[in-house]
C-alpha cells in the first residue's frame, strides 16, 4: 500500500467489482471516456487485468490503473483513469509510480502508453499528454489506422534497473 496526501494506493486483481468501479470512474470521465463500446473493454479487462486502485481516506475509489505485461522486459498502461475531483492532486502520479516500482522489482525494462495523438485537437487530451510527459514517457510515433481514424500517440519510458541494495515502495 503507498499513502499520498488523504488518499491510499493498493494493488489489486482483475474481478467484477474492480470492473463496476472502473465503470464508475469512466462514466465521471466523458471527455476522456465517451465511447460507450470502449468503456465496455475496459471494463470487461477489468475482470481480468492486474493493477492499481486509488481510494479516499474514506474509502472511496478515486482511480484506477490497469496494466499489460507483453513480455518479461516491457508492460503498457493499459487504462488509467481519475476521478475528476482528484485531478491534480498526485494520484494519477503515485498510480504510476506503484506500477513502475512493481515492475521495476520484477526486471521490467520499459513502460509504453497509448494515447490520443496530437494531430486530433483536444483540450482534454493535451493535459493527457502533458501529464504522461511529466511522468516521464517521450512521445515516439503517432499511428493511424490503429484505432480507425482516431491517431494513436505511442508513448515510452524507460525504467531503470534496481540497483543492488536500492529499495523500492511497493504498491
């Protein structure tokens, strides 16, 4: 568990009520989350994908983040997603960082992101961008033809090895 200012991360695995909690925060989200097909994925890997769950001091979900691991030296963000009254406030950033410490103990070597890319104007997704710069990803290739006629921005970010004696916050 990793504590941030009147919130707590925890590690959890895919299962129904993670799916109804991620159904939950996507529907606070219809700039971000509008497509109701989408939605749907996610929540359904939601029943079956690893990662990070956000909740208030008082017990609240207030983020989660899912995670795919293609092979022993790379995962992806698969969906991540903060409650609105919690932007800004460091949760998506300690969601991020208790993947990359569990991956990090686990040999991973490099994080990737997919996300909207910068030719299709949105506010909301400029912020997106912004925040995964901040968190350290670099923008590698815009796609199209991935995701219909909506660009697909490829985003990576390396993740160091752990030092012999370096210690790492679990999520």
């Amino acid at each position: 568990m990793v504590d941030g200012a009147g919130f707590h991360i925890v590690g959890v695995v895919g299962s129904s009520e993670l799916a109804t909690i991620t159904a939950g925060l996507l529907g606070r989200l219809p700039g971000w989350f509008a497509d109701p097909k989408s939605n749907a994925e996610y929540c359904e890997s939601a029943r079956q994908l690893p990662g990070f769950l956000a909740r208030s001091a008082g017990g609240e979900p207030i983020g989660i983040l899912l995670n795919k691991r293609h092979f022993a030296e790379s995962a992806e963000v698969y969906l991540i997603a903060v409650d609105p009254d919690w932007h800004r406030r460091g949760v998506g950033a300690a969601l991020i960082a208790a993947l990359e410490s569990e991956l990090r103990a686990d040999g991973c070597r490099m994080l990737q992101v997919k996300t909207l890319g910068p030719s299709f104007p949105d506010a909301g997704y400029t912020l997106t961008r912004a925040f995964y710069q901040a968190a350290g990803f670099v923008p590698v290739e815009e796609i199209h033809g991935l995701w219909g006629d909506i660009p697909c921005l490829l985003m990576i970010k390396a993740l160091p090895e752990v030092a012999a004696g370096e210690e790492l916050g679990r999520g």
